[in-house]
C-alpha cells in the first residue's frame, strides 16, 4: 500500500462565531429595522436549531455584502 502526503490537514478547530455577533454585524450594516433581542434569537436557535439560525443570519449577512458592493459598482461607474 502507498499513502499519499495529506495537504492542507485543518488540525485546530476554527473559532465559532455566535449569532448574536452575526445579529450585530447585520444591525451595524443596517439591516434591521429593530434588530433581534437576545431572547428573540435564543427562541429561534431553540425551535429550528443553530445551524438553521447561523444558515439564515450568514444568508442574510452575504446578501447585505453583496448589495454594498453592487451599489458601490454602479457609483463607480
């Protein structure tokens, strides 16, 4: 049997990034019109589970990118 050399092994485990500093990024951008209260975004993580919460905020939060970056393009040009 040949092994092959491993590349790019993760060995550490990656900083996990809460929701509520997901939430904040998205009310510093603006996104919200009342952003979500800790009790809000608990009862959310508690009925569809944390993944679920981070899929949507990360969603959201890449959709906000995505139309700063759109609205500086057309003001560029």
């Amino acid at each position: 049997m040949r092994l092959l050399p491993t590349v790019g092994v993760v060995t550490e485990t990656p900083p996990t990034i809460s929701p509520k500093a997901v939430s904040d990024a998205l009310a510093a951008l603006g996104v919200y019109a009342e952003p979500p209260t800790d009790a809000q975004l608990l009862a959310t993580e508690r009925a569809e589970g944390r993944e679920a919460l981070m899929a949507r905020l990360s969603n959201a939060l890449y959709g906000c990118a995505l139309a700063h970056l759109m609205t500086a393009e057309v003001a560029a040009e």
